[in-house]
C-alpha cells in the first residue's frame, strides 16, 4: 500500500516541475504567475482536507466493518458536498485571482498572466477537489495501486496536452499560460473517468449509492475540521518559520529552499506509509480488532524507520553530492549542506511523527493532532527561533532548534499512541 501511494507522490512533484520547466520557456512573468499560483492552490487544499480526511477515517471503518453499502452511500453523499464546496471556491478563485496576486506584490504583467492562468484553473476546481476524494476513499478501501497507474497516465497526458496548448502544435493556437491550465484540467477530467472505472471494480469494496445521510456527513466535517485547522496553522506557521531563514540573508534562505526541495525526496516514503497506516487502522476499528489496529501503526512505523532513515544516511554522508545538482554558490552549499546534515539525523523522529500522527488521523483523533502540532510549533521551533535570531545566533542554531521540536514531537506522539486511548475515539 505504501509504494504506490509514495511513487504517486513522486508523481505528482515531477508534472508540477514539468509543468514549470514548459511553461518557463513562454516568460518569466509566466513561470512567476504559475508559480504564485502553486501556493495559492495550497490555500484551496486547505477546504480539501474538510471532507478528506474524515471521508478516508470513516469510509475505512466501514469497509473494516464490512459495511460497504454504507461506505458507497458516505461517498455518494462526500461526492455532493465536495462539489458544492468547490463551486463556492471557484466563485472566490476566478473573482479574486488578480487580488492574491497584488497581495504578493507581483509585477503587472504577472498579475495579468496569474489571473489568466488561476481563473481558467478555478473553474474546474469541481475536478480537482473530486480527484482528491476519490484518492482518499480508494486509499481508505486498500487500494492505492490503482491512483498510481491513473496518475502516471493523467501526468503523461498533462505533459502531451502541454506541448500542445502551451506552444501551439498539431493545428491548435499557441496558448501561454491558458494552455497550461486547458491540459491541467483536461487531466484531472481523465484521472475522475478512469476513476469512475475503478469503483466498479469489486477489488475496490466501493461504488456510489444514491443515499445521503446527514449523520454520516457530519461525522466527516467533525472530524475534518480539526484536519484543516491543522493544515492551515501548520502552512502559516512554516511560512513564519521560512520568514525568520530569510533574515540570514539571500544565500541562506536559496540554501534552505535547496535542502528542503531534497528533504522531500524522504517525505516521499513517509507519506506512503502515512497514507497506509490510515487505512490500516481504520479498518481495524471498523471490524472493532482493537489490538489489530495499535499493531498496525507499530509495524508500520517500524518500515518507515528502515526506509526515512536509510535516506537520513545518504543525506548525512554526501550532502553536497545532492545539493549540486542544484548550485555551486559556496555560502548557500554551506548552508543547505547542514540543513542536509541535520534533518537527516531527524528522519527516524520524523518518521515517528509522520506515522503516530497519520495513524492518529486515520482513528479519528484529529483535535489531538491538532493541539500536538500547534503546540511543538509556535512553543518548540518558531518562538525559541525568534529568539535565536535577535540574540545574534547563526542560522545552524535555528537548525539545531527545528531538529530538537521534530524530536519532540515525535516522542509525543510515540506516547499518547502507545497510551491506546486513541482506540476508543468516536467518528
């Protein structure tokens, strides 16, 4: 379950650099725009995860409890309430495209190329909020192989229509940053077709049954609003953080960036595993196996730790080997080489928090995520880092004081999952 959720990951980082390097050979204004716009799409993911979340913890218990009509008829009833989501958003996204990017202080003609490109986007938003759905509710049945192979054929589809609508081949207008947007959307209209194959498919254990319980859908938000608080404070709080890096100086924040770029190539395991040990444990307490369950998160950590930590290895050892492919600036090679250094000496605490968390999520307990991660946040990395960089410290002590909260946090959450109270969360 784990590889292909990771590999799909991969994926989906690989069609946004695709996405970047094609359209970069239309303008930098247009590379800007489109660039902007990936961090604006994080602010619409945020509405995502309100139904993500808890549609991925309940859809397993039902599956676990093999209810799989009531799990068909929850997707059903997810399926309306995403929709009607997304065109609330798509409304605020095609009206106030030009606005966000004001706010961000771009240049005019970025401004004319980011609303080109962000209305276009906003209106299939339907689109790209159902995909994210229907990952989750496969996910949560099992099934993480199936995303996998649509997602390689939708990323190889973006890329063609690219080529196309970007630069204008095959008889077709050269577009700029609209054919940008035409494939992006064209791909997550073939990635919800092949999805719809997919439910049909028995191995999935889901279809979509026309029978909305309100019941249901509420246990979803309850749970999902926690999840989004979650992401949002976390996004904000990063954004601080990257904030205090850039008062170093420019060469520091590009040798923060670079590392963080080659950290993620470790995030990539870890979100796998993450992704199956929400399913793991929802589907044990579905079926009311509680031990099963709180057995699941153990193994599960316990791969991840092989894996994070074999990347933490490689990172610690030749540090400058990855950063090169990147720059050859002597003061922010330094920089991101002990970056490098230090997160990879963090994987195996990362991992901890990575799992526990996920397993926590996927049990339902999402206010406890929330309060875990707000906390070790603003007490443990921002504010000690404030503090750090008015005292005259040398960003490696801001360093040192990310490595010490991601050590906290997962000791936390290693302890309040090995305290099994979680087992009896209500969803």
């Amino acid at each position: 379950m784990a590889i292909p959720a990771a590999l799909k990951q991969l994926v989906d980082i690989l069609q946004i650099l695709i996405d970047m390097i094609m359209v970069g050979m239309v303008s930098v204004h247009a590379l800007a725009a489109v660039g902007l716009s990936m961090q604006l799409m994080m602010v619409v993911h945020l509405f995502t995860t309100l139904y993500a979340v808890g549609g991925n913890a309940l859809i397993a218990r039902f599956i676990g409890a093999k209810r799989k009509k009531r799990a068909s008829s929850l997707l059903y009833a997810l399926v309306l309430f995403a929709s009607f989501l997304a065109l609330i958003i798509s409304f605020a996204g095609y009206f106030g495209a030009a606005s966000f990017y004001e706010l961000m202080g771009s240049q005019a003609e970025v401004i004319q190329e980011g609303e080109r490109y962000f209305s276009i986007l906003a209106c299939g938003f339907i689109l790209i909020f159902l995909d994210t759905l229907f990952f989750n509710a496969l996910s949560a049945a099992g099934d993480t192989k199936s995303s996998l192979y649509i997602k390689l054929l939708s990323a190889g589809l973006n890329a063609f229509l690219n080529y196309i609508l970007i630069f204008g081949h095959f008889g077709f207008e050269a577009m700029g940053v609209a054919g940008a947007a035409y494939a992006t959307l064209i791909a997550y209209a073939f990635n919800l077709a092949a999805y719809s194959l997919v439910l049909r498919n028995s191995h999935a254990k889901l279809g979509l049954i026309m029978l909305v319980r309100v019941k249901d859908l509420n246990r979803v938000i309850k749970v999902g609003w926690s999840a989004a608080l979650d992401r949002g404070i976390t996004s904000l709080s990063f954004l601080l953080f990257v904030s205090i890096i850039a008062s170093y100086g420019t060469e520091v924040l590009a040798g923060y960036q670079v590392g963080l770029r080659i950290e993620g190539i470790a995030f990539m395991p870890g979100f796998g595993f993450a992704i199956a040990v929400m399913a793991l444990v929802g589907q044990s307490l579905g079926a009311k196996e509680y031990e099963r369950a709180y057995e699941s998160g153990i193994a599960t950590a316990r791969l991840a730790y092989v894996f994070m930590g074999s990347v933490g290895v490689a990172l610690v050892s030749i540090p400058e080997y990855f950063i090169g492919f990147f720059t050859t600036d002597d003061r922010t090679v330094e920089a991101a080489s002990h970056y490098l250094i230090l997160v990879g000496l963090a994987q195996i605490p990362l991992a901890l928090s990575f799992i526990y968390s996920s397993a926590l999520r996927g049990a339902g307990a999402t206010a406890l995520v929330l309060k875990v991660n707000v906390a070790s946040l603003w007490l443990l990395r921002l504010i000690p880092s404030y503090i750090a960089f008015h005292l005259g410290y040398g960003v490696l002590i801001v360093f040192v004081i990310m490595n010490v909260e991601t050590l906290i946090k997962g000791v936390v959450f290693y302890y309040l999952y090995r305290k099994k109270s979680w087992l009896l969360t209500k969803v």
